[in-house]
C-alpha cells in the first residue's frame, strides 16, 4: 500500500491475493473432516464435517434445562445460548453456514433446546427427528415454528437419509421421541466405526446389539451424558470401543457421569474423554486415517492426540 516502487506494489498486491485465495479455499474447502463434540454444559451436540465441506451433520443442539419459572429480575433482555456463541461460532469458523442434515435424537431439552436458535443463524436443509415426535408439543412449539425451507424426515432404521454419513440404527418403531425411543447412528468414518445415541438406555442398546450381531465400535459417544442408565456392560463388552466420549456439565446436579458407568469403561480398557475435563474434542481424518485432538487436563493451552 505504501511501497513508492510500482514494481513492489504489483508483487504485494498479487502475493496478498495469492495468500487470500489459499487461505479462503483452506477454510472452505478442508482436507481434513471432523467428529467433533462441543462443550456446551449439560447436554448434547456434535458434528460431523466430511472432507472438503462435503457434507454437514449436526447431531444435537444442546440447551438449557430450567427448572420451573425464572423470576423477573433473573431473566436477561439480551441473552445469547451457547448455540450461538459455541456451535454457531465455530461452524462459521469453519466456513460452514449450511447444514446438510440437522438429527434431533429426541425431544428432551438439553438436546433441542438450541434448535431454534441452529435453525434461525444457520441455512438447513434437513430436520431428523425419530418417528413419532411430530405429533409431541416439544416439535410444534420447540421445532415447528423455527424450520422456514427445512424439510423433516420421521426416520426408524429401516430408513435412510440422503447424505447422511452414518446409518440410523434406531428406533425400530414410531414412540414419543422419549429416551428409549432415540436415534442411534453407527458407521464408519476415517477408518474408525462410530456409535452414537442421545440417551438411549441400556435396553435399546441390547436391541441394537441383537439386531446387528457383527457391529464392532470403536469410538463410543457414551449414551445419557455418561449415566448409569446407558452403557450397557455386555453390549460394551461386545462391541469392544476403544475410545469413550462423554458430554456433561461441570458439577451437574445428575452426578454425570455415574461411577458405574466409568467402571464399565475401565473393565474394557477404554481411553475416555469428557468436556468435563477436556472440552470441546474432536477426532480428525482423512482417508483412513485420523486422531483425536483434545485438551490436557489442567493444560487448556496444550493439545494431544490419541491415534
């Protein structure tokens, strides 16, 4: 800008171009995709990026559980959820502002209760939810006023989703998109089987286990923030994951994640991770391979990986 020689100022400006094409097409356009946990307190949300921004997959929004109505005084004029500081944010970051693929595992509020603000910042072309939650009150006043151009899609695992990288694998029938009747998703990414599933309890779990008797997981986004009421001892043994992830709230008032669960871990000689403790964590891959990237205890400025 300020350079006197005309030859100078050419090669400036064609270097500062240069470096802002490679950096825009760096951001838009990854090499590397993502399974990344947010740390959004108690509750939910993760993302899958797949390469080059190829497809979305927004899995949760999180939100906050209140318990019985705010007085006056407490209640802020201009609040921003962690949906929009956190997951909002960082897509952005990513150079994301659309979503593929927006999967509700079920109507509980630290699972949806960001929806609103997801489907108001972010351009969405897909709602899933589990069969059976268009006809509950936590869609038509949570969900339903909010979609503007998405589309929903009720799934059971019989159904599958365009551009959807992992495969439904639950529910087997249409519930009240209650715990028990949440979606499950299992596949394979960067050389890695994932399994997810909201809350889902242990008796899902087994359903899942007997009705797929090859599936073989090794990563594990531990059901219910870590709850004894998920992880089932003989499903875990038989699936064998090597790595557990955990999402739950520091110092929440469930106790989450539960010592019996952190046993089951420790009995099958799992590496876990919890936003408790590391934050926000994500496994990156390309091809077949990948790592995890996440914080070190008591370190926030360090960063390790777990192959």
């Amino acid at each position: 800008m300020f350079a006197r020689e005309a030859k100078i100022k050419h090669i400036s400006r064609i270097s500062w171009l240069v470096s802002f094409s490679v950096a825009m097409i760096f951001v838009h356009l990854p090499y590397h995709g993502e399974f990344a946990t947010f740390d959004i307190g108690q509750g939910d949300a993760a993302v899958i990026r797949e390469p080059y921004n190829k497809t979305i997959t927004l899995i949760d929004t999180g939100g906050k559980v209140t318990f019985g109505e705010q007085p006056a005084w407490q209640k802020q004029k201009y609040f921003r959820t962690n949906g929009e500081t956190v997951i909002v944010n960082y897509l952005h970051s990513r150079g994301i502002s659309k979503i593929d693929n927006l999967v509700l595992s079920h109507h509980d509020q630290d699972h949806i209760g960001n929806a609103k603000v997801i489907l108001t910042k972010m351009n969405i072309k897909n709602v899933i939810i589990p069969a059976g939650m268009m006809q509950q009150s936590s869609f038509k006043t949570e969900i339903k006023p909010y979609l503007r151009s998405a589309q929903v899609t009720e799934v059971t695992n019989n159904i599958q989703v365009s551009k959807l990288p992992l495969q439904i694998v639950h529910p087997f029938k249409s519930g009240q998109a209650k715990n028990e009747d949440c979606i499950a998703l299992f596949g394979h990414i960067g050389g890695k089987n994932i399994f997810t599933a909201g809350d889902l309890d242990q008796s899902g779990e087994k359903q899942i286990a007997n009705f797929f008797p090859d599936m073989h997981v090794d990563i594990l986004k531990f059901g219910h923030h870590g709850s004894k009421t998920s992880t089932n001892p003989e499903v875990i043994n038989k699936w064998h994951p090597e790595i557990g992830i955990i999402s739950a709230g520091r110092n929440n008032r469930y106790n989450h994640p539960n010592k019996e669960t952190l046993e089951t871990a420790q009995n099958n000689k799992m590496t876990v991770f919890n936003t408790q403790i590391n934050g926000m964590m994500c496994y990156e891959y390309s091809g077949l391979n990948g790592h995890f990237k996440v914080k070190i205890p008591h370190e926030p400025k360090t960063t390790t990986t777990a192959n």
